[in-house]
C-alpha cells in the first residue's frame, strides 16, 4: 500500500529568489468518489487549496519539529472538495528561523532549500484506487508573495503575474523516513480581536491598539488604490511619550507591505506572524482607517482550555489572565520563550518552570507529547538536553541546570495532572540520561558542580541592575536540581515498575554532598532568596528552620522578592510550606517593583520577561533582552490553583483521581474559586467572606469516580464524589 514517502520532495525549478512558490496538479475525475485524502509535508511551511478552496485549518503546518530527524505530515479528508476536474493547488513559505543576526545561519527548521511533498489518495465507489503523488509531472508559478520570514514579515503584489508556469525539480537525497504522522495539536486561528483604539501620537503616527498583546496577524481592508503601498507594523507597547515603540524586537522587522492592484480585498499573512498589542499604519489614507477594516486573528494551539480561575481583586484576577495569555501567545506549536523579537524559540528553561500552571490551564499531553520527543531527539550523545528544542545548528551551549532539566520535570507534571504513563515510558531513557549527564560532571559524585555553561537565576535581582544570571551560586543550582530531578525521575520511574535501586542511591548521597558544600557556609551566594527556597522547597536541608529564618528575614529586610527564573515559581510554595502564607500573600498582593502586580498596574495584559520591562517613569529596561510576553514568571499561577483555591493533584493517584483540597482564603481577595476539567469530570473549590466577621463559605465539587482529602484550619476531613458547602469562622491572611 502506498504512503505519502512514495512521493517526491519538489522545488521549484527556476531561481524564484524572495518569492514563494506555489506548486500546482489538474487532476481529472472520470467516476464517483468514495473518499478522497490529502497528504502533506514540507521543508518549511505549506498551504494547500483544492478548487480554491483551503484545505485543513493547520496555520503554520507542518509543525516545527527537530527536522533533522522528524518531519510531521498531516492528512486530510478532501472527499468533499473534490469536483469532475480539480486544481490542486500548494503553497510554500519560507520555514528558516535564525537567533540574532538573520545572516548567522542557525537555521532551525531546515539545513537545505524549502521542499514539498504530498499525495492524494483516491478511493473510487468501483473499489479502485488512484495515487497522485508529487513527482516531476507538477508545476509551479510565481505566488505573489515576494518575500516571507517569520520574524520580519510579508510583502504581497497584488499585480504580480502569477500565471506562468515553470517545471520543478524531484529532490531525490532527503530521507523520507523520518516523516512521522502528526503528533502534536495544530496551530490555528482561535479568535479575534477588533480595533479597541484608533491613536495619533505626538510623532503623528497612526496606531491601532487591539487592548490586548497577542500572537497572530492582522486580517485588513486592502484599499482599492492601484499600485499604493501599504505597510503595517507591530508593537507590544508604546513608549513613555505614547509613541509607537519597537526597538525590544531587535533584528526582526515585523512589517506586513501589501502593493494594491486597484481591487478592494481583505487580506492576512500567510507564512508569518507577530507578537503585538499596537499596529502602526504607513501609506494609508484617512479615509482607510476604520475600525470595521482591521482584525487581530489571535493563533495558537488547539488544546483544550481545562483550568480556570477568579478571584475578588481586581489587579490579582488580571495577573492570572495575563497568565493564560502567556502561554496562549507561546504555545505555538512548541512551547517558545518569546512571541515577537528575534527569537521565538523552544526554550527549555521557561517551559520546565510554567509545565505545571500550563498543564493545570490547558490539556498539554498531546503538545508536550510531541515536544518532549523532540526534546529527546536533539539530546546530545553524552546526555545533555540543549537549550532550545528543536535545537539550532550551532549552538554554543547545553545542559544547563533548570533548563535541561526539562526533560524530567514536564513527563512529572503530565503524570501528575493527567495520569499519563506513557509520557514516562517514551521519555525514560531521556531522563535517565539526564540524570547520569548532571551525575558525570561534578567535582565529586552527587554533586553537579563541573559543567561549563549554566544560565544561573535568570533575570533575578540580587546581581545588579540589567544583570542575568543572579547571585546565586549557579553550582548550588545545578547540584539542587541534580536531587530534584533523581528524586521526581525515582518517583516515575518506580510508576512503570523500573528498578530505582542505582538512582535512590545516587539521591542519599547527593543529599549529603549538597548539605556539606552549600549549607550554611556563610558565603553570600549560598544564602540567597533562592538559595534559601531551593533547600527548603527540594527538600535538601537538614535544618528547614534556619533556612526559613534567614529567607524570611531577607524578604523582610528588602521587602520584596529578588529571585529570577529559578527561584520564583518556588517562593510562594516555599513560605507557604514554612507556615507563612501571610507572607506569601504580601508578595502576591504587593503592587510596586518589583512584584507580579507591578506589570499590572502599568497596564501589562501578559507576563513579563523582566520584573522591570518598564520602569516606574515608563522607560524600558534594555532592548537587547525585554519581552513584554514571556511566561516564565506566570509559574505563580499554579500557587493560584493549589493554595488560593486549594486544587491539587495526589502523586499516587494522578490525574485527580484523588484531589488535595487546601485553600488558604485572604480577606483582601474577598473570595477566589478555580475550576478543573479532569477526566473524571469538573473540580471545583471556592471560598468566599460573606462580610459577618471572620465567616467563610466554602464549597467544593468532587466528579464521579475521584476521592478527595480537605485540609482546613488543622483538620482533616475525607469526601466521596459529590458537592459540599460548609460555613464557619476563618480568620484568613
């Protein structure tokens, strides 16, 4: 039977430079169809129209996966779409992504030129079948996109001659077996957005915002003006001045320019996208400019939305939307850093630390499925995970601790929150590798104190301001992963029944190692916020109430946080564990920099990647490094769903199978429930201050088929499925 690898990969065959291709078949039909199905794939991105028609709802397919050793196709039933003769029509765009300097080729979606390959396969009603796979007999023409990149944008002709036909070129040295079927969920459009504001700045610029920082394009009214330029640009903020202000997307030039051929259209990119709030007009008439002809479509992956959230204070309800449309504007196929410099690639550091809160908002297993396979396809020989999945040729650096990490702690949370073992069953061997990788290199065993590169506390803000990499003693970090990880890899690897004898030993001694060479040594960069929290939340120190002491104390003395990425999704969980939640929620509740609620009140609709983007006065921190949607820091939002509203998942029955309720009300958020979509049905807790006194109603659904525990005010109490209300005296934070 054939299959979609017995086709070609074509190109073109003429030099088109800048301009896509669009590589086209007439198919003739002679007898009634049973079923038809449209196979596809590419080296770099493909639409495909049948009759006009576009084929599937995938934008950006057919994926970014480690194209060296895994490229998805996509199948489609066409059954519909077909007529007696067909124009099969397939566009290809450009699917080279670099870091930095465009000229630099780290090109992470392919080594070599673009390629299609695809076939129809017919079922006629006679029970004959018909093959028409992509070979030397397709054409190809000039589309009228002259130029496509992710990062800067589009130009379209509208007056281009389209209509000439060129050969192609069968490319018989790629490897048609690491085509795979599709893994992960598609990209698609899944909403929009109209014009909130039409501004004038004092620069005189025409700027449209959409009230919201999004990923995705703009779909607009192209005037009917005939050879007119027009240009839309992209920006996630304005300036102090309330001037358009782009100079935090670095190399990227996110310009869309269309040239009019006279006929009034609607229009949207095809092969790219942007991270934006604000779209700046160039060449437009005033006339042109209304709300009725500008659309955000907002894209991201299809899953499916399981965790909600709200709460009675206004800035601390903005900070979790803001949260979920981080990881809306990141989970674009593969879990990026960033959505609009630049860069836009699979950071391995900022997914480990949001898993948990992205797993609890959205269903994650099928998008983490196929990108922790590619996590384990672009391990390196020796063990190490890389920095960004999928990896870019020639990058400099690997195997950092909390980012390499990854390979761990994302199979734990998709176990945790689903019940998943076949996570832990494809990626055990990555793990394991992992783990013997952070176990070779270190000056002692138990120790990972002996690699090159690790990124440290990220952006935290106990270095100096602008620093990166924190004060905290990047060896302390690497070794405290080091147990963190064996310790969640023992527990899974226990799960699917695997012998843990080796790694359990490798825990005890790593323990005893991390407690003689960083606890209580009196050095400064072991005695940091995170230092403090990562001893106490990994359960490393032998002396919780020292290390509680001294990371109260310098909250306190400082009166804010200063942890980066390391150490922040931890704190809160930390100085609830040590008995002050009051703390906690004084951090959380805290409105001047640095906090969660500062962006907020600056009027941030998504997570930062600094806790100072923008300053008090309104400027910037620096542009080489400052996204204004990075979701990192909305790591916080799993203590929003676990101990403001109290929903958390048992180890030893995942999947909420049996749920831990312990919510910890504070009479200045007035009330907060969230609310989970397991598998066995809705969870939901809330609790609310009825306003006599210290009185709080609390009530919690437990679905068929799950069991729960509660913890309230030092007692216990254990449920069956159904729903319970109860009311009585609590005095809260």
């Amino acid at each position: 039977m054939k299959t979609i690898k017995d086709a070609s990969f074509i190109r073109q065959g003429a030099d088109f430079g800048n301009i896509r291709p669009v590589f086209k078949k007439v198919i003739w039909l002679d007898k009634p169809v049973r079923k038809a199905t449209l196979c596809c794939s590419a080296l770099g991105y493909y639409e495909a129209y049948l009759n006009s028609t576009r084929v599937g709802n995938f934008i950006f397919a057919p994926g970014w996966t480690s194209y060296g050793v895994r490229i998805q196709y996509q199948e489609y039933n066409v059954t519909e779409l077909l007529e007696e003769v067909n124009t099969l029509d397939i566009a290809l765009g450009n699917g080279r992504r670099y870091h930095g300097n465009p000229h630099e080729h780290y090109e992470s979606i392919t080594d070599r030129e673009d390629a299609l390959i695809a076939a129809l396969f017919i079922e006629y009603e006679d029970g004959t079948n018909d093959f028409i796979p992509t070979d030397s007999s397709w054409k190809c023409s000039k589309s009228n996109i002259l130029y496509s990149h992710v990062y800067n944008g589009e130009t379209v002709d509208f007056n281009a001659n389209t209509d000439e036909e060129f050969p192609v070129k069968v490319l018989e040295d790629i490897n048609k077996d690491i085509l795979i079927p599709t893994e992960g969920e598609e990209v698609r459009e899944m909403a929009r957005l109209g014009v909130v504001e039409i501004i004038k700045t004092p620069k005189g610029e025409t700027v449209l915002d959409f009230g919201q920082n999004l990923t995705g394009y703009v779909e607009w009214k192209v005037p009917a003006k005939k050879g007119r330029e027009f240009k839309l640009y992209h920006a996630e903020v304005l300036d102090k001045d309330g001037n358009f202000y782009i100079d935090n997307m670095r190399s990227a030039k996110v310009e869309i320019k269309v040239i009019s051929d006279g006929n009034e259209r609607f229009y949207k990119p095809h092969f790219t996208y942007q991270g934006f709030r604000y779209v700046k007009l160039v060449g437009f008439d005033s006339e042109d400019v209304s709300t009725d002809n500008f659309s955000a479509v907002v894209v991201f992956s299809n899953m499916k939305r399981i965790g909600y959230f709200a709460c009675g204070h206004d800035l601390v309800q903005q900070l979790y939307e803001n949260i979920v449309w981080g990881q809306r504007g990141n989970f674009l196929d593969i879990p990026t850093d960033c959505n609009q410099r630049d860069e836009r690639l699979g950071w391995t550091g900022d997914a480990q630390v949001f898993a948990r809160t992205a797993s609890t908002t959205y269903r994650t297993k099928k998008f983490f499925k196929k990108w922790m396979h590619d996590v384990a396809a672009d391990q390196r020989a020796n063990g190490a995970v890389t920095d960004v999945v999928p990896d870019l040729h020639n990058w400099e650096s690997y195997g950092s601790s909390a980012w390499a990490d990854v390979a761990v702690v994302v199979p734990y949370w998709v176990y945790r929150c689903y019940g998943d073992t076949e996570n832990i069953r494809d990626q055990f061997e990555s793990m394991k590798k992992w783990i013997l990788f952070m176990e070779a290199n270190g000056t002692r065993r138990g120790l990972f104190d002996n690699h090159e590169h690790h990124f440290g506390d990220w952006l935290s803000l106990d270095a100096g301001n602008e620093a990166t990499g924190g004060f905290t003693d990047k060896n302390l970090i690497g070794s405290a992963y080091l147990i963190y990880s064996n310790r969640l890899f023992i527990e899974m690897g226990k799960v699917i029944g695997e012998d843990m004898s080796y790694f359990e030993e490798l825990y005890d001694l790593s323990i005893k190692e991390y407690r003689q060479k960083y606890l209580n040594t009196g050095k400064k960069e072991h005695e940091t916020q995170t230092a403090n929290v990562l001893a106490i939340y990994f359960d490393i120190t032998d002396n919780v109430e020292r290390e509680a002491e001294r990371l109260v104390r310098d909250i306190e003395d400082c009166g804010h946080l200063k942890t980066g990425f390391v150490g922040t999704p931890y704190l809160l969980h930390t100085l609830t564990k040590i008995g002050r939640a009051d703390l906690a929620y004084k951090l959380l509740l805290k409105e001047t920099f640095p906090s969660w609620l500062f962006p907020v009140t600056k009027g941030a609709t998504t997570m930062w990647e600094r806790w100072d983007g923008m300053k008090e006065d309104g400027s910037f921190a620096t542009p080489e490094m400052n996204s204004f949607n990075h979701y990192a820091y909305g790591s916080v939002g799993d203590w929003l769903y676990t101990t403001v509203a109290g929903i958390d998942s048992d180890f030893s029955a995942p999947g909420y199978k049996h749920i831990v309720f312990r919510p910890l009300p504070c009479k200045s958020l007035g009330y907060a429930k969230a609310r989970i979509l397991s598998d066995n049905g809705e969870i939901i807790s809330s609790w609310e201050y009825t306003g006599k006194g210290d009185e709080c109603k609390f009530r919690f659904t437990i679905p068929t088929g799950s069991t729960a525990t509660l913890y309230l005010d030092d007692e216990e109490y254990e449920f069956k499925s159904g729903t319970y209300e109860t009311v009585f005296e609590y005095k809260g934070y």
